[in-house]
C-alpha cells in the first residue's frame, strides 16, 4: 500500500507542478485584450480571443467556500471508511463529494479562448478552443470546522509536505486554504471508478492524494490581522445576537485595531480602503444595539476577506456584492 501512495503521490506532485506552469500561462494570456493578433502575416499570423460567460458574485462565491468546505469532510470521511474496509459508506462519500464539486463548477464562470492560426495565403493551419476556469476555492479560516482541517495536516504531515500550517515544529500560521476543485474532483472520479473495480486499496489512494496535493494551506504575514479580524469581527455578531453589547464593541475594537495593522504591512495602497472601513466599524460602534448592526458586520466581514491576497486560478467574484449573478 504504501509503495502505491508513494508513487502516485511523485506522481502527482509531478502533474501539479505542470498544472501550474499551464495555469499561470493562461492566466497571463486572459489578462490582456480581449483579441490578439500575433505576428507579420508573411508566413503565419494568429489570432487569439477571449469571452468570458458567466459571472460570479459575491454570495455565490460564499457558497461555493462552504461547499468546498463540505468536500473536505467527505474526502475525509470516505478516508476513514476505507480505511475501517466500508467500501460502501465510502463510496456514498465519493458520490456526495462530486456532486457538490459539479455545482461549484457550474457556478463558476467559463473563459473561452481561441486560437487560430493561418498561414499567408489566408488559410487555417491551426483551430483550437479551450475552456479556462479559476477553480481554486478560497475556503478562509473561519469558514473550516477543526475537524476537517485537522485530517488534511495529518495526511500532508505523512506525505511531508506540509506548508504554511501551524505544527510542533513550526510557528508559522496559515491564514486561508485553497481547495483545487479540477484535481480533487478528478481523484474523486478515479476512486469511484476503482472501488466499482472492487479496488479498495487504489481507492484509498486516490482520496489520500485528493487530501494532499488537492488542498493547499496558505501562509501570508499580510494576511494574518485579515484572519484575526475577520475572528473579531465574527465574534462581534455572536455578541450582537445575545445583546452583550460592550462585548461587541470590544471585539469591533479588535477589528479596528487589526485591519490598522493590516494597512502598516500593506502601506498606502491599503490607506483608503482601511480608512474608510475603521470610520463604518466606529460609527457601527456608537449602535451596536441598531436592528442592522449584525447585517453591516457580515458586510465588513466580506469587505476584509476581499482584501486577502489571491493565488493564481483562485475564484475571485466578477460582480459586486449584491448583483445578481444571472
């Protein structure tokens, strides 16, 4: 069992880092024009463009994080039942997974590139369509239960290749964590293709690899007072619901205080931005006893998780909060 992890796990390694080259090449090309003409024309010229179809708002952004969040309890949970030998229980794990995957999926917006080359006398030589979707999900701190993360540390610890978690042996802390929906959902497909093939221990494999390579952790120095006052801001609502006012303030405070921190490790680009959500928190202070007091948190809390830093093929929203995405 363990010679089969490890060389699916090099090779998986192997793959992802292709995926990664392929994915910050198309990134790059979807940030220029929307149609691009490359070369003279005297013997070839081509020509590539771009439509996006689709958008993604903010709401459904959300959603798509607390879904994602619920694919990593059913890797997990598929995890232990093949470990325990309960094909069946782990197979209804699997399926559950993918079809939370194929949501998220849908939701996501689709970039359709072209390319079409010609030859100088007019002719196409060269046609092709690709189909780019951002479909690393953000899944923030606060949004992971312990009992889900805890199993995804224990299965990159094994594999090592543990980064940017808080371990024994370390004091770096993660701030957020990116789900790879493309890989986990095709290591998804393949374990319910081997346990059809009564292939338990492939399965096993599978799902082990889904945990390690399809979920990365990630530590930014700028980002921690983000994680810290989001938490803050978090408590604060709980504290509005039970009319523990000063309690509320208190932890407003907090997110003041952190979201200031923040802007000394951005510096003046973060300027406006803090500014003028430290005077909406003060302001939220002086009537944390008004009846929309716990809806403008969740709307601050939104505003700092928009701020953490982005990593190539994240989902990002397309539309501000509140559009529809239709």
């Amino acid at each position: 069992m363990k010679k089969t992890v490890d060389w699916i796990a090099c090779r998986g390694r192997v793959l992802a880092g292709v995926a990664l080259i392929l994915t910050l090449a198309a990134s790059a090309a979807l940030a220029q024009a929307p149609s691009e003409t490359l070369g003279t024309g005297t013997k070839y010229q081509t020509v590539v463009t771009r439509h996006t179809e689709g958008s993604l708002s903010v709401e459904d952004l959300q959603q798509a994080t607390v879904l994602g969040a619920r694919i990593l309890h059913h890797l997990n949970e598929a995890f232990i039942d093949l470990t325990d030998g309960q094909p069946k229980a782990a197979q209804g794990e699997i399926e559950n997974g993918l079809a939370l995957s194929r949501v998220i999926r849908e939701m996501l917006p689709v970039t359709v590139v072209e390319t079409v080359v010609k030859n100088a006398d007019g002719k196409v030589v060269y046609r092709a369509t690709d189909r780019i979707q951002d479909d690393r999900i953000p899944l923030f701190h606060d949004t992971i239960a312990v009992e889900i993360v805890e199993p995804l540390v224990e299965a990159k610890k094994k594999q090592a290749a543990v980064k940017g978690v808080k371990l024994a042996d370390t004091e770096v802390i993660y701030t957020s964590v990116l789900l790879d929906l493309g890989y986990v959902q095709r290591k998804l497909k393949r374990a319910k293709s081997l346990l059809a093939d009564d292939n338990q221990e492939g399965a096993l494999a599978q799902i082990f690899l889904a945990q390690t390579n399809g979920v990365e952790f990630i530590a930014s120095k700028e980002d921690s007072p983000l994680v810290e006052a989001v938490a803050a801001l978090r408590l604060a609502e709980d504290m509005v619901a039970s009319k523990r006012t000063e309690a509320a303030r208190r932890n407003l405070q907090i997110a003041r205080d952190q979201i200031e921190i923040y802007r000394g490790l951005i510096g003046a680009t973060a300027d406006q931005k803090v500014h003028e959500l430290d005077d909406e928190i003060a302001d939220l202070m002086k009537k944390v006893e008004a009846e929309d007091a716990i809806a403008l948190i969740r709307k601050f809390r939104n505003r700092i998780e928009s701020w953490f830093s982005v990593q190539t093929g994240q989902a990002v929203p397309t539309k501000p909060q509140g559009v529809s995405a239709n």
